[in-house]
C-alpha cells in the first residue's frame, strides 16, 4: 500500500465562552489536520492544535516539510515513519512545531490503520477496557465567580461526573483557598476534586500554596511550576501531600522519563496533539506504566478516550467540550463516563458546514 495524496487544513475555531487561566486567555482552537490517502482507496486524517497562536506556522512546517516524507511511503510502518519524520527535523525540532506537525501526520496514520483492519483505535491498540470516567475543567476556569464555579460544579455532579478541576493562581492565596473552600463544599467529600495553575508559580510559591491547599482533600495539583523545572516539582513533592500531575507541556518521552526517574510527578498527563501523535504517547504511558504511574491525559477528549481505553494505567478523560459545535457526532459522555465511537479508526469526523466558515486555508499534495 502507498500514500498517494496528502490534504492539509488550518481551522480557527472561536470558543464556546471566555475562557482563562492563571497565565492566559483561550480565545480561539487552531486546529491543524492533515488526511492521507492510499492507492487503495482509503484514508486517514489526523490533527493537532495551539489555544490560538501558531497554527499557521506549524502547517507551513506540515507542508513543507512533513509532507514530503510521508508521501509515497507504506502507511503500515508507523514506526520507521515517526523515527523518519524525527531524525529528519530533529535540528529545528523535538518539540513544538515540529512536535504539533508530526502529530498531525502520525494520528492521521493510526487512524488509517484502525480504518484498515476495520477496528475502532482503541481496539486496534489493545483496549484495556471500554469505557473511562471523565472528569470535567470547563466549570473551573479562572475568570468564573464563586457563584459559577459552584452552579456549575453542582449541575455535573448531579449529571454523574466523578471529578472536578478548577484553575488556581488568583493573585492573593487567600482567594484561591476561598474558591476552593465553596467548591468543595458544594460538590461534597465524595467527588474527586483537583487544581490546576498552568505552570504560574515559582517553586516555593507553590510549596507555600499547596500547604494551604492541604484541607481540601484534592486529588491533584497540575503544573504549579514551569514544565521543565523537574527539581522544583521533585522538592515540591517532598513539601507536600497532595498528588502532583504534569505533562501537558511537555513534548518528548525524554522529559517525561526524566519525571519518572526523579519521582517528581505522581501522575502524567500527556498531549497526544503536542507529544507528536499516538506512537510516541504510548510509549509514555507504558513507560509510566512501568513506575506503577497513572496517565491522565490532557484535553482532546474525542482522540484521548481512544488512547486511555487502550492502556491499563489510565485514570481518566479530561471534559471540555470546545469541539462538540465542529463535529459530526460530540463524544457520548453518559452517567460521568465517556464511550469510545464504535466505529473504524478514531472515528473523529469535523462537520463540513459547521467547521468550513472557520477554515483559514487548505492544500493539496499528489505523488509525482
Ligand atoms: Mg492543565
């Protein structure tokens, strides 16, 4: 078999409501995708994203320099493919763009191949089961009062779901811990209830902050310090009780590994989208599998729920709705769990007349 066609297209998709956390404003999902096509007449199609800056760079690199690797090649040698698209960008790339565009191109690849032996991807992959809880964030976002936070915490809790995560990184401590005090109230001892502050602190900062965080019994605190500041969270760990979860900014098994080593993660949260496709987030969630620590992936629920039904250590799916008004079919989330479509590859179908007005640009590549 032989990729004979590439497509690749940009979306800048608007925001189902404001969306803030202690670092940032999500305004708009660029969504960048790439769909492969065979001799056989099949296809794959694939995507990564920015929260909004970006995207157009990391399709200029998709066309004009992933592309070019792929077409003409067998889609059945995943492996040999991601270490060929790898060592070839490797100089400008290991994350980050290059990280994003090789995403694309390795799901749009696994999601052919599900297609091809006539499985849904979590099957193909070996599922571990067939369901996962989901836990949601988009009650928790930084600009909401306390009054949303438990208005809307309260209507999930009733709807079934397990787990809450709310963002922290408020200026004064005082209100983060006001904050957390009404959520937990509301939701009760009985659900799990996490933060997230989106690498704000410094390391001492978060120390400080998760001692005052202690009482509520959380289930985790994610990204308190910059990604790559392995020693801050390893002391930090050592300060504090509560669960520390990372990995959504970070882009290589590398990093990851270098987590697990030092113990200073307690559960791991890789991006499908930013870790370069499916190929390399197994090979973390196994790796993690081996320290005896859970993965917990971050966002991208419609591809996640694939990959966290495939793997036995996986905790939960993330719910935040951003893409249910772009697709075909949102995913089915029912009684606090989410259900993998039971249909060939990742299933993941972007409704034309609802995603086209948000379609920034398109190309097309055949083989000479
Ligand atoms: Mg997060």
């Amino acid at each position: 078999m032989k990729i004979t066609k590439i497509d690749t297209s940009l979306y800048r998709f608007p925001a189902h409501r404001k969306i803030v956390d202690a670092i940032q404003e999500f305004t708009h999902m660029e969504v960048i995708a790439a769909t492969i096509y065979t001799d056989e007449g099949t296809s794959g199609m694939g995507y990564s994203y920015t929260i909004g800056r970006g995207g157009r760079a990391t399709k200029v690199l998709l066309d004009s320099e992933v592309v070019s690797l792929i077409l003409g090649e067998d889609p059945a040698d995943i492996e040999r493919l991601w270490e060929k698209m790898w060592w070839s960008l490797h100089w400008v790339g290991r994350q980050g763009l290059v990280s994003l565009a090789m995403a694309a191109m390795d799901i749009a690849l696994w999601d052919l191949k599900a297609k091809h032996a006539g499985l849904p991807l979590y099957k193909l992959l070996g599922a571990a089961r067939d369901k996962m809880p989901v836990y949601d964030t988009d009650c928790g976002w930084l600009n909401h009062s306390q009054e949303e936070l438990v208005r809307e915490a309260s209507v999930l809790v009733q709807q079934g779901f397990t787990g809450i995560k709310i963002k922290v990184g408020k200026e004064k401590r005082s209100e983060d811990v006001e904050r957390l005090r009404v959520v937990r109230k509301a939701i009760g001892q009985d659900t799990k209830l996490m933060v997230d502050a989106n690498l704000r602190w410094s390391a001492g900062e978060a120390i400080a902050r998760a001692q005052l965080f202690e009482e509520f019994d959380l289930f985790w605190l994610e990204e308190p310090i910059e990604a790559d500041d392995v020693l801050g969270h390893e002391k930090l760990r050592q300060r504090t009780s509560i669960p520390i979860a990372v990995g959504e900014s970070l882009y290589n098994r590398h990093v990851f590994k270098e987590y697990l080593a030092r113990g200073a993660a307690t559960i791991l949260q890789p991006d499908v989208g930013r870790v370069g496709g499916v190929t390399e987030w197994l090979r973390i969630a196994h790796m993690a599998h081996s320290f005896n620590v859970s993965v917990s992936p971050h966002f991208l629920m419609e591809l996640h729920i694939h990959l966290a039904c495939a793997v036995p250590n996986a905790l939960w799916v993330e719910h935040i709705p951003f893409l249910n008004r772009f697709v075909q079919e949102p995913l089915s989330v029912e009684e606090g769990y989410a259900f993998p479509p039971n249909r060939p590859g990742h299933g993941v179908l972007f409704n034309q007349q609802k995603s086209e007005p948000h379609l920034v640009e398109t190309n097309s590549w055949p083989c000479e």
